[in-house]
C-alpha cells in the first residue's frame, strides 16, 4: 500500500499562495517508509493522490501542478507522463481508479462457477466457507454444508479511472469527468467530460459516489456497462426547474 501525506512548506514571492512538500509512503502492516517526495504548486493537498497497479506493476495518479493529472510510477515515484499545465486545464481535487476480483465458489453438486466482485472488502480477499442446509435425503433433516468460496488471483484495476475538479475560475462545486487509463504505463491519461457537467454532492469522495458494482458483470449485455454516479444538483423551489444546468448560470 501506499500514502502521502504534507511534510512541509513551500514559500513563494509575497502576495501568492505557498505550495507544499508531499513525502510518499510504502506501508505494510505497521510499518510505514518513505520512499520518495514530490513538489505541488497549490496549499491544499486534496485527495489528488490514487495508487493502483496495472499488469502487475504500481502507479498513481497525483497533481504536482494543481492544474494537472500525472502519472506517478512506484515505488521509484518517477514522474512518466500525464497532462501538460494550460490555462485551460482541470484542476483535481479527487482522484479514484475501480478494483476488483475474480472468485469462486462451489455449489452443492461441487461445480465451480466464477463471478466478479467490483470493489470488494477485506472479506472477499480471504478463502472462506458458504453454509447450505439442504435437506438430508435419508433423515429427510436439514443438515449444515459448508463449501469454499476464495478469490482467483490478486486485486484487479480497470483500465480507467475518474477525477473530480474544476476548470479554473469554475470551483463553485467539483464536476465530474472520466480518465481513459488504457495507456497509463506509457504516461498517457486521457481525460473527458463523458457525463456532461455534473458536480460531485457536498462533502462525498469522488469513490463514495461512483457505483459501479454491476459493471461488467455480463459484457455482452447492454446493461453490464451502466453505472451510478451520485450528483448534486440545484432546483428553484417555486417551480422545481433545475438551477444548475448552465455552466455559467
């Protein structure tokens, strides 16, 4: 696992906002190691630092620049890519990528099927037992089985991820936009406003409010590439319009 955390304070010229000094973190069970750090031009850390793997190797998605997404390779923290500051750019303020794992579990007849967990707890990382009570066919009691259920390989990551942020001059709310990951190890993030201008609600993380627990659990299903992604929105109480549709409104 990995952390950062703020170890210190950048002073600029007079008159502009500090930046901070963001020590990074490999931690395992109690035991915490800086391993590297990094400079962010902005005060306010944010949650504008994800890791996550992909083929086996780790990265993270963080913001050195406040108008920007990088890509951060790990455990070396060498910056690899990701967007270049513009003055039109996104500023992030949260960052998630979606996990998830492939397990099994045995019925009755001792078949195996397969199944996906999206985002699962520490639960569904460790080898467990189910408990049927069928009925006994000689006693015609019900009786207690207990059958395996344990999860196929490690932890998983989609191929993509989400940011919350704004466009400068925009920081009213935190909208909601979409990363295209698929070539994150070569430092490319493709970032768009697939869901049109949302705003994340008040006081959620970006993780808390991206459901995608039935995604992909059927690809050949139209339905397996829905999400839910919970939105704050505004409305005139007099007569129930929306308020907040309009950027600039």
């Amino acid at each position: 696992m990995y952390s950062v955390k703020v170890i210190g304070k950048i002073e600029y010229r007079p008159g502009t906002w500090n930046g901070i000094k963001v020590g990074v973190f490999r931690v395992e069970g109690d035991t915490e190691e800086q391993i590297g750090e990094y400079d962010r031009n902005y005060p306010n850390l944010f949650r504008t630092f994800y890791p996550f793997q992909k083929e086996g190797k780790d990265y993270a998605l963080y913001s050195p620049n406040y108008m920007v997404t990088r890509v951060m390779a790990l455990p070396s923290c060498k910056d690899i890519g990701g967007e270049e500051s513009n003055e039109y750019g996104f500023c992030p303020v949260d960052f998630y990528v979606p996990s998830y794992i492939e397990r099994e579990y045995i019925d009755l007849d001792d078949k195996v099927h397969s199944h996906r967990v999206n985002e699962p707890d520490a639960d569904d990382l460790i080898a467990r037992t189910t408990k049927w009570t069928p009925l006994d066919k000689k006693t015609g009691k019900r009786i207690v089985v207990e059958k395996p259920i344990y999860p196929v390989g490690p932890l998983l990551y989609y191929p993509f991820g989400f940011v919350a942020g704004c466009i400068w001059g925009d920081d009213s709310s935190w909208k909601i936009q979409y990363l295209d990951l698929s070539e994150v190890e070569r430092g490319v993030v493709k970032r768009e406003e697939r869901f049109g201008y949302i705003a994340i609600p008040d006081g959620m993380t970006l993780k808390q409010v991206v459901n995608i627990k039935d995604y992909l659990y059927a690809p050949e299903e139209e339905w397996a590439y829905r999400i839910t992604i919970a939105i704050q929105r505004r409305f005139d109480l007099r007569t129930g319009k929306p308020v907040d549709t309009d950027p600039l409104g």
